[in-house]
C-alpha cells in the first residue's frame, strides 16, 4: 500500500473494486448466516451456523466451514462447533 500513489490509474481502481467486492461478500456471507440461524432457532429451537469459523481470527480460510451443523437445543451450546 506505500506504493499505491506510484500504480497506475488502472491498478488502483482495480484495487479498490476488488476489496469492495471482496467487502460485499463478507457482509452478505455474514447476513445470511444470522438470517438463516434466527429462521431456524425460531423455528426449531435448535441452532444452526453456517460457516461457524467465519469470524475467527486463528482459523485458515479453508476451516471456515468445519463445524457446520446443528448444535444444542434451547440455546444450548450456541455457537459451539460439532465434531465429526
């Protein structure tokens, strides 16, 4: 980023489309794994994370998704992670 007023115009509005993008799909990754876990904890009472990882900061981008499934019953064991 020190050389970002160096690269051409080009370079630096690929750039930033490229982290815009990459912006957009976190935060619609991130609504749809708590619109899809409160539908089913409403619905079930059971809870369901997809991608349950997806906000560590120790876990490399291919554990993301490790874990998914339903955990606990009456908001037991939220955010838990099941093994197997």
């Amino acid at each position: 980023m020190c050389l970002f007023p160096l690269a051409p115009w080009w370079a630096r509005m690929a750039l930033v489309y490229f982290l815009m993008g990459l912006l957009c799909l976190m935060l619609g990754l991130t609504l749809i794994r708590y619109v899809v876990f409160t539908a089913v904890w409403v619905t079930t009472g059971h809870s369901l994370w997809i991608f349950p990882n997806m906000m560590e900061e120790q876990v490399g981008a291919g554990d993301v998704g490790v874990g998914t499934g339903v955990v606990g019953a009456g908001g037991v064991g939220v955010g838990a992670e099941v093994s197997g």
